[in-house]
C-alpha cells in the first residue's frame, strides 16, 4: 500500500495503524522505549507518562492494560523507516500527531 498524501511520516504512520490495528491516539503517542527491535514487538502500555505540553500524551490503551503487538516485516520495517526519521527522539518528533487526530 502506498498512500499518495501527507508527508512522510503522516504516511508511514497510517500504514502502520493499519498493518497493526491499533488506534490512532496509540500511535500518536508511541515512544521508542515502547518498541523492541530483537523481538519485532510493540508494547503499548496501559498508561503512559505525560510528554510535557503535548495533550493527552498520557493516553495508552483504551482498556489501559498492556497489549503486545508482534511486528509483521512490513509493520517493523515501517519502524525502521520512522526510527530512521527521528532519530533518539519520540516516534512522533515530527508531527503526524497533528494530521492523525482526524482519523
């Protein structure tokens, strides 16, 4: 799947919501610590800590218990790719929290 619209990160961020099911408030917050790169997995906690002038940063799961979310070889790739574009900073450094809040 490609997507024609938004910018890079915008896009590699919907693709991901969409390979893993996830919610879009899940991805918006994601942290790096969240992902472990040896095991392809996403651990998406319950709660997470507030990131400092960003609203609702806190938000994890819906049912605010911890779910695992195995990494298909696209969805990791895509990781790869965003990890790539932000370097040690949050998975969303770059803004497609802003574009996903419509989904």
């Amino acid at each position: 799947m490609v997507l024609k619209t938004g910018g890079t990160t915008t896009r590699l961020a919907v693709e991901l919501t969409l390979l893993t099911f996830i919610r879009s408030s899940e991805m918006r917050f994601a942290r790096w610590s969240e992902v472990n790169f040896e095991r392809s997995e996403w651990t998406i906690p319950g709660i997470r800590k507030p990131i400092p002038g960003v609203k609702h940063s806190e938000r994890g799961m819906k049912m605010k218990t911890e779910h695992i979310v195995p990494l298909s070889k696209q969805a990791f790739d895509i990781f790869k790719r965003l990890h790539a574009l932000s370097g040690k900073g949050e998975v969303n450094r770059h803004g497609f929290n802003r574009h996903l809040r419509v989904i």
